[in-house]
C-alpha cells in the first residue's frame, strides 16, 4: 500500500495535477517532504528510504520518494527534482547523483525558496559556491574516514604486503573521491603495498563484474580488491569465482548491505564499512522538517561508521 501511494503521488507530480499541489508544502493540510535517492535498485537506499519512513510517521508530515532507475542517471534525477519544485513540496532532501551536476536544480530549490537537506554525498563546494547555492543541512557519514579505516585493515591484514585493485565510483563523485582518497593515505606508508590497477565501476555490481574481469586479466598477480561500494564488491566475487580463484583474492567494500555481510559470514569478502543508511534517512527527514518550519537547523549531521569484518558481521 505504501508503494502505492509513492507511485500515485510521483504521477501526480509528473502530471502536474492540482491533487499533489492544493497548498504549497502540504499534501491535505499536512506537511509534505520529498526524499529524492540515487536509485531503490541499491539496497543502501532501501535502508535510507526505510529510515525515512519511519521518521516521516513519527513527525507526521507525508513524504514523497523518488529516484532515477541507474544511480549514473544524473539527468533524470535532475528533472525529479524541477518537478517536485514545481509541485511546490514543504523541502527537499537529495543524494546527488552528481555532485557538481546537480547544483543548477537545487538553485532552483533556492529561488523557489524550498529549503534543501543533502544526503550521503556532498555538492561539489567550488560549484556550489560558484552558483550561491544555499542548503538547509548535510547529513552523512564521513567518507574519508571509511577509507582509511578499510586501508587500515589492510595493511595488518596482509602484513602491510599486497597488490591492489580499486574500483572506483562515479568520476568526479564526491563520496567515491573521499573514500579512494582516505584509502590510498592509509596504505601510502606501507610500501610493499602497491595499486596495480584503478578503474571506475560507477556504483554497479554488473559493471564491477566486468571491470574487475578485465583487471585481473591484465594483472593475474593482484591478491587484493577495494571497491568503494559493496555492489561493486559483490560483483568482483562473481568474477573471481568465474577465474577459478575463490578464496586467493582478498575483497574489501563499503556500505555492509545484507548481500556483503552474507559474503563476510561464508568467507567470500574480508571487510566492509558500515554506514547506517537507515540513520541518515531518518536525520534528513527531521533536518527537512526542522527547515520547513524555519527552526533551527544543524548544518553537519555525522552519522556514524564501522569496520565489519567476519567476526562481526552478523551483528
């Protein structure tokens, strides 16, 4: 039923319809939020909308959520957000999909005074002040971090000896840069550690499938793989096991979905960072409300993070 009434809600405002626009920021009379993901074909954000949800009922305000199909789909989510502008909603929270590429459509969150609360990713900061671009509040982990804490497994792991692979999120996306980033400092002082190949995969598990392919044919000596999210993770698996090298190549990832913790459990993945999507979803619901009501406002909301290995991971 709830699915329902999301799907209802998004053809209203794709119509344009009077339903979804009787009184700016209300749906009824009650307050109305929209929560525009990346994608919902990414159990991270199932999690995060989950979290919404909860906080959505628990503040009473009704919330819409929408997302492109492909997390790479810049373009779509750009056009969800003009038109839920236009359908004039109390605020706006949104996982860039691009972090430069999506600051002309919270410009116009701005001009059409609608207070806007970023989530996960970070704008890119010179774009966002090169454009005046003005938000309510960032709600995430720290990115960095996470890589450093995977880099720091690393290198006690394997003896601070190791021939790695990377692969990357989305060119140029802020959440990918800061985790390949915190890694490569965690592991710069270990010199028998070396990164033989870093190749993006844009978020994808079938795209981590066929990059990690192509890297071990180029580079059959790698014994080690970091993909910054645990799609990608999940799809190097599947080409190790399709190599014949089941259990010789050591897999990091980020984010601690089900399907990873899974591989963690049988001995399939070594480590994961944890990020807690359900906890973001539910801070930038209440950020959102908090703006939409003109109340103070916490500008950084850090939620927190983990190492999850496979001593810990069915906790």
């Amino acid at each position: 039923m709830r699915r329902l009434l999301l799907f209802t809600c998004a053809c209203a405002i794709a119509a344009g319809t009077a339903a979804c626009n009787r009184q700016a920021g209300t749906d009824g009379g009650r307050p109305r939020v929209a929560l525009v993901l990346k994608t919902l074909n990414n159990p991270f954000f199932i999690e995060m909308q989950r979290g919404a949800e909860e906080a959505a009922k628990t503040l009473g305000v009704d919330l819409v959520v929408q997302a492109a199909e492909r997390e790479t789909d810049v373009d779509k989510q750009m056009q969800i957000i003009e038109n839920l502008i236009q359908a004039k909603v109390g605020a706006l929270a949104v996982t860039p999909s691009g972090s430069r590429e999506v600051v002309p459509a919270i410009v116009k969150a701005n001009q059409a005074n609608i207070p806007v609360v970023v989530v996960d990713t970070r704008l890119d900061e010179k774009a966002a002040a090169n454009a005046g671009v003005k938000t309510a509040s960032f709600v995430g982990s720290d990115n960095y971090r996470g890589g450093q804490l995977i880099g720091e497994y690393l290198v006690k792991a394997s003896g601070g000896k190791a021939r790695v692979a990377i692969l990357e999120g989305i060119a140029g996306h802020e959440t990918g840069d800061s985790r390949v980033r915190g890694f490569r400092d965690a592991v710069k002082g270990s010199p028998a550690i070396t990164i033989a190949a870093s190749q993006t995969a844009n978020w994808e598990r079938d795209q981590g499938f066929n990059v990690f392919q192509n890297i071990l044919q180029a580079n059959p000596d790698i014994d080690t793989v970091f993909a910054c999210n645990d799609m990608m993770a999940l799809g190097a698996i599947e080409a190790i096991n399709a190599a014949g090298r089941a259990g010789k190549i050591r897999v990091l990832g980020f984010d601690a979905v089900k399907d990873a913790r899974a591989a963690l459990e049988r001995g399939a993945m070594a480590a994961t960072v944890a990020q807690y999507p359900d906890e973001m979803g539910k801070a930038a619901v209440e950020m959102a409300v908090k703006a939409m009501k003109g109340e103070a406002v916490q500008a950084d909301v850090g939620v927190r993070i983990g190492l999850v290995t496979r001593e810990n991971a069915a906790k």
